[in-house]
C-alpha cells in the first residue's frame, strides 16, 4: 500500500517540476528578448564562477609566462600588446569619425575623449548550445556596461552589443553571428544597404538587397551605416564571400566577418550610444 | 543534519559541474557540445539519491545551462528533469553498475536528453539545434565514455555506493 503512494508521489512532484519549467517558458512570451528575473538570479549566482575561473587560468598561465621568459622582454610584451590594443581601436574610431564628420572642431572634441569611451573586457564564458551566439565578458554594471552597448574586437572590427543579463561583474554580448541579430550595414563605397545577421555557423547573411540595386562583388568591404540607432556608422564589419542572383527579389549574399568570432578573447566596449556619438 | 549534507553535496557536485564546463569552454566551445558534464552530474546524483533528487538536480542543471545561452529558459530544464528522474527510477529497477551496462545507460539517457532537447528546441525555435558540423551527435558515446569513467572512479572510492 505503502509503495504506490511514494510511487505517485514522486510523479506528482516530476509533473511539478516540469509544470513549472513550462510555465517559466510560457512567462518568457511577454518579456520577448528580456531574461527573467529567475534567470537573471542563476546567471548572477553562476557567472561570477565563470569569471574565477578565468582569472584562475589568468594567473597560472601568467606565472608560468613569467617564470618561462625574460622578466624585463614580458613587462615590454605586455606594455606593447596594451599599446597595440588602444591604437587599433583609435585607428578604427578614427577612420570612422573622419568619414562622418568634416567639422574639425568636433573631431578634436571627441578624440579628445577616445581612451575613456572603451572599456577593454575579456571574454570569460559562451553560449551553452551555440557558441555563435552570445559570449559573456567580465566587464559588467560596475564597470559602466550598459545594454546596446557596442562591442569591438581587439583589431577595432565589430562583434556585438551587450544585452541583458548584465550582473555586477560580467555581461552578455549578443554577436552578430547570432541568428536573431540584426544590423543595418552598407557596402563600402556602394549605395547598396541591407541588414546583417548571422547564419548561427559563424558566418552571416546579407538580406533585403534588392536584386536591381547596384551590383556587388565578392571581397566587398561591409561597413555599419547606423539606421538601427544602435551600432555607429562606419564601423568595419565582414567582406562578401558569396553573391548568389536566384529569381526572388532579394539576392543571397553570404559576408564572412572580419572578426574571428570563434577565437574571441580581448575585446573593447564603446562606453558611448550611437545616438550620443553622432 | 542529513539534509544539510545533501544540499551541500549537491552544490558542491553542481559547482563542480559549472568548474568543468568553464574550463572545456576555455579550451574550444566545441567540446561542450561532446561532452554533456550537467548530464553526468544529473546522473550521479540520480543513482545515488533516487529519481526526486535526480529530477531535482536536472531542473537546476538545465536551468544554468539555459541561463548560459541566449534563448528560451527551461527548454533544456525540462529535457534534464525527464533524465534525472528516469535514471533514479531505472537505476532501482535493473543493475546497471556493471560498466558495460552503465555504458550503455548513459549513451541511452544521454541520447534521449539530446533527442529531447532537440525536438523543444525545434518546437519553440522553429529551427534546427546548432550542430557543430557534426560533434553533437558524437555527444552521447563521449558523454558515456567520460561518465563512466567519472562514476567508477567513484564507486572505487566508495563516494558512491551500489544499490
């Protein structure tokens, strides 16, 4: 008598647990893209974790670099990557501040404020199903991050933007690899605009390209054009790996990024909004 | 006194769980696709403690790892939940600690899980899982490989006892 009742009392508590997965999900439909607060605490509880480790790994690859190499040439190393790091971000903001903007006077103002608009992170954790998707940074609420925020790889090439869940210490990026990314983007040099988003396999595809607009060429630098109000115009993005013309009114273009999304280590966040910077 | 035991035991073996998957992140995002280190975890637990615990522990284990990903929270919850309570619920009804069945016990839970998953990631997506040119359908021969190996090293040392 005793072992039916234990017996439907553990499904009892497995139909409970699955009713409340379920009505977790259901709950998501209104919040749209936004995590839920019960998610938002387990990211909180776990990243932090996360970003130990790296620190962690950080360090004892550190000691062992040191202990390995000249004391005196790693100081040096170190102090030339930081240098190269900010320079290739300097370099690429200031291509895209002389592109846009011919007032001298509101250059030098805001080159003037360029170190301070970045916010150098590391990424210290990827999306559990794909990693073309989102990667979380140690860089979080604390440090200034704030949602839309854009994301530049150490070579100045855009990545992605921040979206939430963003804790203290640690924030996620929504890549551009992403297949529910969106960026409005333009070919350079061309009057050929379009929407970037990812294919989720680590490349991206170019939609609404109108198949009677100007014609494009493989190796087509694309650049952001800033339609979207999030991502600054001029920001260098991919190049066109494949045009294929079908008989829809849309061509099929495939962009491979310029960024090495798989390999993501140093990145720079723009402090600043589109909106503010422009 | 028990409980408390249990509880931490649990956290210890889920933060331990969350240590791995870090660590295999940071060598190639790929590796997580093969090795299903949650999964394992949910496992050991099951067969230690019963199918309540085991579903327990694969609602929290599925949950971290949605939270880790950017899309819809408790789709792999669910998946984990099934698989927790189901390998508490066999593992008191047949003997699967010999390692050729425990081997097989994994691959068949580890393959239900991913079919699972796949099939409410598809139903909600509307698109197919990220595959990682293939590595995913190797995931439950090298999640059975690996928790074998992980579960009989702890029956050696006696951390986890036969039923």
């Amino acid at each position: 008598m005793h072992l039916p009742l234990k017996k439907n009392k553990n499904i009892a508590i497995l139909v409970i647990l699955i009713l409340f997965q379920l009505i977790l999900i259901s709950l998501q439909v209104p919040l749209g893209n936004e995590p839920s607060i019960f998610e938002k605490t387990i990211f909180g509880i776990f990243s932090p974790i996360g970003h130990t480790i790296n620190f962690l790994i950080e360090s004892v690859s550190n000691v062992c670099k040191n202990y390995i190499s000249l004391h005196s040439a790693q100081k040096e190393n170190v102090e030339l990557r930081k240098k190269l790091f900010f320079l290739s971000q300097e370099n690429s903001l200031l291509k895209m501040l002389l592109d846009k903007s011919d007032e001298e006077r509101k250059i030098r103002e805001l080159l003037g404020n360029e170190y301070e608009n970045l916010i150098p992170a590391r990424v210290i954790g990827r999306d559990a199903s794909n990693g073309y998707r989102s990667v979380v940074i140690n860089r979080g609420a604390l440090d200034g991050i704030k949602k839309d925020f854009v994301v530049l790889d150490k070579n100045g090439f855009l990545v992605g933007r921040i979206v939430e869940p963003i804790t203290f210490r640690e924030a996620r990026i929504q890549l551009i690899t992403d297949e529910k990314s969106g960026v409005a983007v333009e070919i350079m040099g061309k009057e050929v605009k379009g929407i970037i988003s990812g294919d989720g396999k680590g490349t991206c595809q170019m939609k609404f390209v109108l198949s009677t607009d100007m014609e494009v060429n493989q190796g087509d630098k694309v650049v952001t054009n800033g339609v979207e109000g999030i991502y600054p115009p001029g920001l260098e993005l991919g190049y066109i790996s494949e045009v294929n013309v079908s008989s829809s009114l849309f061509r099929d273009i495939r962009v491979i990024t310029f960024s090495d999304i798989k390999g993501l280590d140093h990145l720079a966040v723009m402090k600043i909004m589109a909106k503010e910077f422009f | 006194m028990s409980v408390f035991r249990d509880i931490v035991e649990v956290v210890l073996g889920i933060i331990l769980a969350f240590i791995i998957y870090s660590l295999l992140i940071k060598i190639s995002f790929k590796i997580t696709l093969l090795f299903n280190v949650f999964l394992i975890t949910v496992i050991y637990f099951a067969l230690k403690k019963g199918e309540v615990y085991g579903a327990f522990i694969g609602m929290i284990c599925g949950l971290i790892h949605d939270s880790f990903s950017i899309e819809v929270f408790g789709v792999a919850g669910i998946s984990m939940t099934l698989m927790g309570y189901f390998s508490g619920y066999f593992a008191k009804k047949i003997n699967i600690y010999p390692p050729l069945r425990m081997f097989v016990f994994i691959f068949f839970v580890s393959g239900v899980n991913l079919s699972i998953w796949a099939a409410m990631y598809s139903f909600v997506f509307s698109e197919n899982i990220y595959t990682g040119g293939g590595t995913i359908f190797f995931q439950p021969l090298a999640t059975a490989v690996f928790g074998l190996m992980v579960i009989h090293t702890l029956i050696e040392l006696k951390v986890l006892k036969k039923y």
